[in-house]
C-alpha cells in the first residue's frame, strides 16, 4: 500500500505520544491519543511510528498483532526495543510505548517487509512491494527498522549501494529481545519476529540524516599503504602500530588514556576531496594490534590507498559531535517537522553522566518539535553517500518539505 500523494500546499506536521502505564493495551492507548493530540485535527496521518519497551515481555505479541487497526494512519511500521525516548525524554528501561504520527502532504509512503532467503543462486531480499521494483520516488528515503538476529543489514546496504545510490537509508536494529525471533517487527497488518520493516518516503517530503558518531580525530590522517582483510599492515610506508605511537607519544595524558581504552580508527567514506573533517569518517573499532609485527586489526575491510585517521570516544566527543550536526542541520528558515531518533543502547547513561543526553540535544538545537525514537542494537545512516551499519551512534531523521533550505 503506497500513501500519497495529496496536496503538499502544507509541510508535514508530526505529533509524538508516550505512555509509561505498566499494562500495555492502555500504555498503546495513552500514546496513541497523546500523539494524535499533539499532532491536531485534519486528515488521517499518513505515517505512524510506534517503538514499544521490551520490558512487556510476553504481552508486546499479541498487542501488535492489533495495533494497525488501532492507530489512526495509513501507513503503521514498529519495532520492541530496550528503550525508547519521546521528546526531550528517555526511558532507558521499564515499560514504555511511544507513538509518532506524521501528516505528509504531497508525499509517497510506500511501506515494506522483506526477509532474507537463500536461493540456488545466492542469497536474495524478498519482499519488495511491486511500486519500488522500477523508479524510487524523487527525493527518497528508506526508513528501515531490523531485527538483528536474522537480517543482514550490511548486505543490504550493499545492494542497494549499487541498485539505489544515492538513497540515504536511516534505522536502527530491534533491540527488546535478546535472541532469535524474541524481536516483534510491525508493517501495518503484519508482525514479524524476523528481517526488516520499513517505508520509503519521496516526493514532496524530504528526510534528512544527521549521523553522530561520537568520536574525534587525533593525529593527522594517512594513508594505508599495505593492508589485508581487517588488518592494517602500514601506514605512510610505516608499520601501522609504528604510526599510532608516535602519534600517542604527542597527546596529552587525557587523550592518551582514551587510546588506552578507547581506540578507533575512520576511514574516508569518500577519496574525491581535498580535504577531510571529522563527518568525513566512518569511525570503526580497533579490535586488536600486534607489537611484534606492527600490525592493527579494525572492525572493518580496509584496502591499500585509502585513507584513514585514528579517533577516540568518550562522553564529551560525543556531545560536541551530536551538538555540531545538530547545529549544521538547523534548517534557515525554521526547525524540522519532527524526527527520528535511532541511539545506540551504548549510549544513554551507559555514557554520559546524566539522562536523556540525546533527546534533550536534539530539543534545545532543533526544538521544540515531536521526536520519537529508540536505544537500538545499531544504528543505521549515511555518512557522506554511504549508507552504514554503526555501533555507538546516533542516527536521526529529520523531517522537513523538499524545498526547505539549509546550512
């Protein structure tokens, strides 16, 4: 079922609801009138998010499998997660129900269900509704919520690197369950314990991403002169690890502990510039190094010539990375619609010294406006044209008209 389009004289209007009750039918309930409330009266929402507590345990099943009938919209996708946040408000444990409603005129929802399937030939995504099989709409993105247990994120983001470039692609990974087919996906009718749910929206309606990914860069960047796998064997004609101590023996006691327990290294996401800032990088893990051969492994496939620079992450990194894209991302003539919010179950009070770190930066930069989101399991979004999987991110969607400029 594909929504839209209707008139885009308006730009979109969203409204968020939350519910804290401990029984679930009347959490849905609560948030679902607090969000149709706060969105106003006017035509049937097109759009309708819904992001539910694992915390319901047994309970969450058997209320999604209703809930479509339930909310007022036409297009209804969901996931349970570890917690969710509503506004400038976490909840990072206990129950709790979040609903995001959306009015998107002169917009094209198109919502979807796939599941992962081996064939004779390889592996295939399955699922596509017929009106994604020719051309995307202008001006589209791919809001995309998984299970992490059965979907492979990656592989898609590949695929669609070469099928649909340039589709910005923003989500996260289900995060109320801790094993296979615990996760409940909801696409409108359908409830799903495995593969992915999600909706493309184009037209007249853009979705912005803003990626944090929390880290800073030390040192200078290099390039990788010999490398194989995961493993980074030189940088600059140099033994990789050769290059990190030096780089190390330059930093202030501070900065040299963050190496110690806090070591990453990012690599350009795109070549064809002249110069590089810290958004430029997609930011992995240094899994392991070895002082013998000088070598570093990180949480990724690196190549010879690409280039890449050592980052470190603590608690203040991450606020100013957030707090600089929020601020680039303000629109000029007025702040977005509303947004998405997908944070990593990393951060939280897992990092930062107080709660609701992320949703209140999202408030006091671009509010006040209806955000809604979750403490996800990863986090998806691009970073530059490349869409990716991330751990210790967040990945917001913000909702705007097409024609809206920006700084």
């Amino acid at each position: 079922m594909t929504a839209g389009p209707g008139p885009a004289s308006a730009g979109p209007q969203c409204g968020v609801g939350c519910s804290t009750h401990m029984a679930l039918d009347a959490a849905i309930a609560e948030a679902v009138a607090a969000a149709a409330t706060a969105l106003g009266p006017g035509e049937r929402a097109d759009l309708a998010v819904a992001f539910v507590s694992g915390a319901y345990g047994t309970a969450v099943r058997p209320a999604l499998e209703g809930l479509a009938e339930f909310v007022p919209a036409r297009v209804v996708i969901g996931t349970t997660a570890e917690g969710v946040l509503a506004g400038g408000t976490e909840h990072e444990g206990g129950p709790a129900v979040v609903i995001w409603l959306a009015r998107l005129p002169g917009a094209i929802v198109t919502p979807l269900a796939l599941e992962y399937a081996q064939t004779p030939d390889g592996g295939m995504f399955v699922g596509w509704p017929p009106e994604l099989e020719a051309a995307w709409p202008d001006n589209a993105t791919l809001i995309l919520l998984a299970d992490p247990f059965s979907f492979p994120v990656d592989t898609l983001l590949q695929r669609l690197a070469e099928d649909r470039p340039g589709v910005p692609i923003v989500g996260g990974m289900a995060s109320g369950g801790l094993a296979p087919g615990s996760n409940t996906l909801v696409c409108n009718a359908g409830t799903y314990d495995s593969g992915a749910v999600g909706v493309v929206i184009g037209g007249t309606v853009r979705v912005r991403p803003v990626v944090s990914q929390g880290c800073r860069p030390i040192g200078a960047p290099l390039v990788i002169t010999r490398a194989e796998a995961n493993v980074i064997h030189e940088l600059g004609g140099r033994p990789a690890l050769e290059r990190l101590r030096e780089i190390y023996a330059r930093l202030h006691a501070a900065d040299r502990e963050l190496v110690r327990s806090s070591l990453h290294v990012g690599r350009v996401a795109s070549e064809y510039q002249d110069a590089f800032r810290a958004g430029d990088f997609l930011v992995r893990n240094v899994v392991g190094a070895d002082p013998e051969s000088g070598v570093i492994a990180i949480g990724d496939l690196v190549r010879t010539g690409q280039t890449v620079q050592f980052h470190v992450r603590d608690a203040a990194s991450a606020h100013d990375d957030l707090e600089r894209l929020l601020a680039s991302a303000r629109a000029a003539d007025g702040p977005p619609a509303g947004a998405l919010v997908f944070t990593c179950n990393g951060r939280g009070t897992r990092l930062f010294t107080g709660p609701h770190h992320d949703a209140r930066c999202v408030q006091e930069i671009l509010g006040p406006l209806p955000a809604a989101g979750f403490f996800a399991q990863g986090e998806i979004g691009p970073i530059g044209r490349l869409n990716c999987l991330h751990g210790f991110t967040a990945s917001i969607a913000l909702f705007e008209r097409a024609d809206t400029t920006h700084v």
